[in-house]
C-alpha cells in the first residue's frame, strides 16, 4: 500500500515537472524575444510569435507518455477509448454546457458594460455574423491537439493518480489548484486580465486558479462518467474558442452606449464567471455523490 | 474494434514512418534556427514550410487510397464476420484509420503552420490547410462506399470519373462562365496570395468554411452507414 502511493506520487512528480517545468522556459523565450509581456498590449500579442506558446499545451501529454513509459506503467488505464455507446448526453453536454454558460457569461459582462439588452439582441448583422457563429464550433478540430495535449494530461492522467492519493473531491481540488498555476507563466504576461490591474499578478493567479477548479470538477465529471478523456477535450475545445458562438449572430454593433463605463478587467471576469461557478459547483456535488456511492459499493 | 485498428496501423508501417520521417525532417529544418543554433539556407527553410504540409496531405491521400486493398480477401472477411465486431467493426476500422490519419496530417500542418508563422512571418495558410482536410474527408466519404461495394479497383476508377466530372466542370465554366474576377493585372499568384490572405472573397470563403465542416461530417457519418449495409455484398465478389 506505502510502496503503491509512494510509486504514484513519484509518477506525478515527474509528469508534473515535464507538464509545468518547459513552459516557464518557452514562455519567458517568447516575453524576452518580444520585449515585453506577450498579452500586455494588442500590437503584441498579434505577433505570430505568440503562437508559439501554444505549444505548451502538449506539453501535459508529453508528461504523460514519458511518465508512462518510463515508469513501467502502460496504456491500459489512459481513458483514451471514446466510449460513444450510452454516453452520448456526456458528448452533448460536452458541447452544450460550454457554450450555455459562454453565452450566458458574455451576456453579464455586456450588461454590466451598459449595453441595452434590447439593442443588443436585435441582430441587425445577423446574417452577417452567421457564418462566424457556425464555425466557431468546429474549429476546435483542426487543433484538437493541442486541447488533447492538455485534457490527456489533466483528466486524463493527474486526476487519476490523485484520486489514488485522496478522495475524489480533494484530488478535484488539487487537481484545479495545480492546473491554474500551471498558467502562471502566461497569466504573468498579461493573458485573460492583462498587466495593468490591481494585485498583478497575484489576483489574477488566484482566479485563474479558481476558475480552473470550477471547469476541471466539469471536465472531471464528464471523463469520470464516460471513462474518456473525450468529452473533456471537446469541451476544453469549445471553452476556449467558442463561447461566444451562440451570441455573435445577435449582437449589434452598436449595443454600447456612449460614455458608458466598462467595469475593469477583474470585475468583467468575476460577472462572467458567475455561470461558470454554477458549472462548477453542479459538477462539484455531483462527483462527491458519485464517490459516495463508490465508497459504499466497495 | 481496437486491434482492427492496431491492424491498420501495422499494415501500413512503411508508408506511417515515411510520413514520420518527412515530418521530422521538415520540423528539425524548421526549428535548427532556435534549437540548435545553426543557420539552414533560408531558401531551403522556406521551402520546407510550404513543402511540409504539402507532402503530408498528399502522403495521406495515398495511404487512404490503399486502406482496403490487403483486406479484400474471402477468408479474411469471412473471419472478420464472425468476430464479435462483425462487419460492421471491420467498416468502422477502415473509417477510423482514415480519419485518424487525416486528423494526425492536420495536427503537423497546424504545427508547421505556426511554426512558419512565428519563424518566418509568414502569412498563416491553416485555414486553407483546413478547408482541403474537409475537401479530402467528402472526398472519401464519397469514395469509400463505392471501393467496399465495388472493390478497389473498381472503386478508385470511380474516383477517378469523379475528379475528371469536377475537371470538366471547371473547364466548361472557364471557357463558358463569367471568370472576370479571375481575370486581374496583378497575375494568379498575387491573386492567389490575397485569396488565402482573406483579402478578396472573404464573405463568401467565411461561409464556406463555416458550412464545410458540417457538410462533410454529415456526408462521412453517412458513407460509414452506408458502406456497413454494402460490405458484405462487396466481400462476394473478393478473391480467396
């Protein structure tokens, strides 16, 4: 049993220092390469260098397939069947819930910035903006590696492990804890709240650490429920590019009225997060229920 | 189901670490630069960019052309009856690899894309990439039916009609239809440049890319339904 926990915890040490370890270096290449922090201004994050960050979102995965093979552990237990049959509501939640509480989210923080709801949702450049919405879904696919680089790590190996060192609703916990430090590297150059708010970037390394708590008990129940990391990286996909597909059609250009105040940048993520902490919290109680019925099975 | 798909991958080795080859050696000319120091003629590390994405996405056309010709054997498709899979399972195999594939050209096209992009400043092209990813999923969902009822041969000759349908299509609305957006002083390739970069027909493109997707999922779902009913008709017709 010693020998077991002390094997895990050494498998999750070195995943974590492949995952976590590498992405300091690439991103502090790309800020000293630009001269600056890569998402503290527009004119440099367009740069095509930024791009290059992305890569460290296989990194996890890559953690994943050296810890594996290196430690002896095999293939058996990676999560990595679809697992399509009885579990196709996991894949429609996969798809639905991100875009539900994106538009939702988007919708707030509008309101909060004054806009005229009524202006807002007249869709004036409805046909216009169609298109956009229609494809935002599906360009997680041409990426899709880059979202399975992150869930085949998150889900589909660090919860796992945790989960053979704690309860599952602690490992859920950690688990969040560590994948939003894990972007310590990028929120410290600027990405989601930029460089100029207050408490930078210690404020913004906590919410990016509670808002990865909150979407990894979502992305945890999904892969737990299906046993694939699938459905999780279908909805990582739309998280991060398609939240706004459902509201893009309808949002007129000029829904802002002038000399309106926008609520700064912490202010707009904490509205926006609302939903997303419902997500979470539904997502939270279902799991501890889930471990509780395990527990009393076993 | 997942050894027929380890079996696949077995099948087609060789062909699987040419396509390993040449994409690590487009990634090491690409990335000698920052990770090794040294400088590769810029010449060369330019072609390679554009050349990469190319050579894959035509690397796995062939492959995918090839999928069902071990296959097409009495015995083995009497076997593969019997298995709990059944045919079915042999149908969703070839349909898995092929997609696996495409997806796995896509993932190196998308990395040698952002490569070039941050490397070289040059213009992205991925979205282009993607849009013949989609063309080239229709192309199969297309196909496919045809090479497991058919056969092979029978099947890539149908292929073979379709691209030359599409040929004369092209060809009879060049000499016939209205081509004045075609015809401009700039010349093709700066055309072509301003086409990709978004520039010119960029409505009309971002409706494309926008329904593609969807058309060519549908059509793929379909085919894989389709050619489940066609596979043991098609097996009738396979040698020993």
């Amino acid at each position: 049993m010693k020998t077991d926990k002390m094997i895990t915890v050494v498998r999750l040490v070195i995943f974590l220092i492949i995952a976590c370890v590498p992405g300091i270096f690439i991103v502090t290449w790309i800020n000293s390469y630009l001269g600056a922090p890569m998402y503290s201004n527009p004119a440099i994050s367009s740069s095509p260098v930024v791009g290059l960050a992305n890569f460290c979102m296989m990194l996890p995965a890559f953690g994943v397939l050296v810890t594996r093979v290196f430690t002896k552990q095999g293939f058996k237990d990676a999560l990595l069947e679809f697992n399509a049959r009885g579990n196709l509501k996991y894949y429609a939640m996969a798809v639905l819930i991100p875009l539900a509480y994106g538009t939702i989210g988007n919708l707030l923080s509008n309101l909060a910035s004054g806009a005229d709801l009524g202006k807002m949702l007249t869709g004036e450049a409805f046909w216009d903006l169609f298109p956009i919405a229609l494809y935002l879904p599906t360009s997680i696919i041409p990426c899709i590696i880059m979202f399975f680089g992150e869930e085949f790590g998150w889900r589909g190996y660090l919860i796992p492990q945790l989960e053979k060192l704690m309860p599952t609703p602690a490992a859920v916990i950690v688990g969040g804890v560590i994948w939003g430090l894990w972007h310590a590297p990028i929120t410290i150059s600027g990405h989601n709240f930029g460089v100029d708010y207050p408490g930078f970037p210690y404020v913004g390394i906590l919410l990016m650490i509670l808002d990865c708590i909150c979407m990894g008990a979502f992305l945890t129940l999904l892969t737990r429920r299906t046993k694939s990391v699938w459905p999780a990286v279908i909805a990582h996909g739309i998280n991060n590019t398609a939240t706004t597909a459902l509201l893009i059609p309808f949002i007129s250009p000029t829904y802002i009225p002038t000399g309106s105040t926008t609520p700064d940048v912490i202010a707009t993520f904490l509205i926006y997060g609302i939903p997303v902490a419902v997500t979470g919290i539904v997502s939270f109680v279902l799991l501890c229920l889930d471990w509780k019925k395990e527990r009393k099975a076993a | 189901m997942q050894g027929l798909l380890y079996k696949e991958f077995y099948e087609n080795r060789r062909w699987l670490k040419l396509f390993a080859a040449f994409a690590f050696y487009g990634f090491f000319i690409m990335l000698s630069r920052i990770f090794f120091m040294f400088k590769v003629n810029e010449q060369l590390e330019l072609l390679t960019a554009f050349a990469t994405p190319l050579v894959l996405m035509l690397m796995t056309g062939i492959i995918n052309t090839t999928i069902f010709r071990y296959d097409e054997k009495k015995l083995w498709s009497g076997f593969v009856s019997s298995t709990p899979v059944a045919a079915k399972g042999q149908v969703k195999s070839k349909y898995l690899f092929a997609l696996l594939l495409y997806m796995i050209t896509l993932s190196a096209c998308f990395i040698a894309d952002t490569l070039n992009c941050a490397l070289h400043g040059a213009a992205p092209v991925f979205e282009t990439v993607a849009l013949v990813f989609w063309v080239q999923l229709i192309f199969s969902a297309l196909e496919f039916p045809f090479v497991i009822r058919f056969g092979s041969k029978k099947g890539n000759n149908i292929r073979a009609v379709i691209v030359i349908a599409l040929l004369f299509i092209i060809i009879v609305y060049a000499l016939f239809g209205d081509i004045s957006i075609f015809i401009t002083e700039e010349g093709f390739y700066d055309f072509a440049t301003r086409l990709l970069k978004g520039e010119i027909g960029a409505k009309e493109m971002l409706w494309v890319n926008a329904v593609i997707p969807y058309v060519a999922i549908t059509l793929y779902i379909l085919s894989y339904k389709l050619s489940c009913k066609f596979y043991q008709k098609g097996a009738e017709s396979f040698e020993n």
